[in-house]
C-alpha cells in the first residue's frame, strides 16, 4: 500500500475558488490511495441554482463519470467542512471507503454532529472517517466569508 498523501490543500484550493464565485467556501477531492486525484470540486449552489451542487456531490459526480462507474470502492473523498446528511449519505451509496474533513459543522454536519447518517442501521456503507485534517484553515476561510456577508 502507499503511503498516505493528504488531498486537503487542494480541496481548500477549491474552497478559495467557491468563495471567490460567493459561493460558502467548501471544497472537496476524490482520490485513489495510490495518490490520483480523480475529481476536485467546490460549492456550486448559487451558480447552478442547484441546492444539491454541493462540493462533495459534484467530485462525486465527476468521479463516477470519470470512472465510468456509480462505485467509488477504495477512493478517498476529502473535504473542508463535515458533509452533511445528503452527501454523507451520497458517499455511502458511492461506497467512498475513506472520508478525511476539516471543520466540524455543528449546525448541517450530518457525520459527527446532527443526523449522524452512518451511525444508523439504514446507512448500508460506512466509510473510515478521519477528521479535523486543516480544521483551521477551513474554519477561518468560513468564518472570513461570512464576515464579509455581515
């Protein structure tokens, strides 16, 4: 096996771009363990008129696509903020083997905080969670754009 190499500045590098968009700053890369970025994206919401252009549900998206395949068995998906419940529950169908996120998100996170979607027996695939991977360089991003919005 590899080792690990961490994905996270790219996906802050895709929440900056978000941001910039004005979009909510969040970032997310889909990954093999090998070290291949397969699909990088940022928060699209606004642009697309779209609530469920999440980032995590659009590198998903792009990640199938790429593979040409509705499995991601084995890849990694990292991202700035703790998913909420529909991307977590999106990378359970996906079968995402490994999240890796920044910031808690004590008011939509739907992992950690709130639904908790892989705690319940409906959730048919859990992935290995590791978090707080650059916590607070994703919590200050958010917390600068919205600031800017006040």
């Amino acid at each position: 096996m590899s080792p690990f190499r961490s994905h996270m500045q790219l996906a802050l590098t895709e929440a900056r771009a978000a941001a910039q968009r004005g979009e909510v700053p969040v970032g997310a890369v889909i990954a093999h363990p090998g070290g291949r970025v397969i699909a990088a994206a940022g928060n699209r919401t606004r642009e697309l008129h779209d609530p469920t252009a999440h980032a995590e549900m659009l590198a998903i998206r792009a990640a199938c696509t790429a593979l040409g395949q509705e499995r991601l068995t084995g890849y990694d998906l990292y991202v700035t903020l703790e998913p909420c419940a529909m991307c977590a529950m999106a990378m359970a169908h996906a079968r995402i083997s490994r999240l890796y996120y920044g910031a808690s998100d004590p008011k939509s996170g739907g992992v950690a905080q709130g639904a908790r979607v892989f705690a319940h027996a409906q959730c048919h695939h859990v992935p290995e969670i590791y978090e707080g991977l650059c916590a607070s360089d994703a919590e200050s991003l958010l917390k600068s754009f919205f600031d800017k919005l006040r």
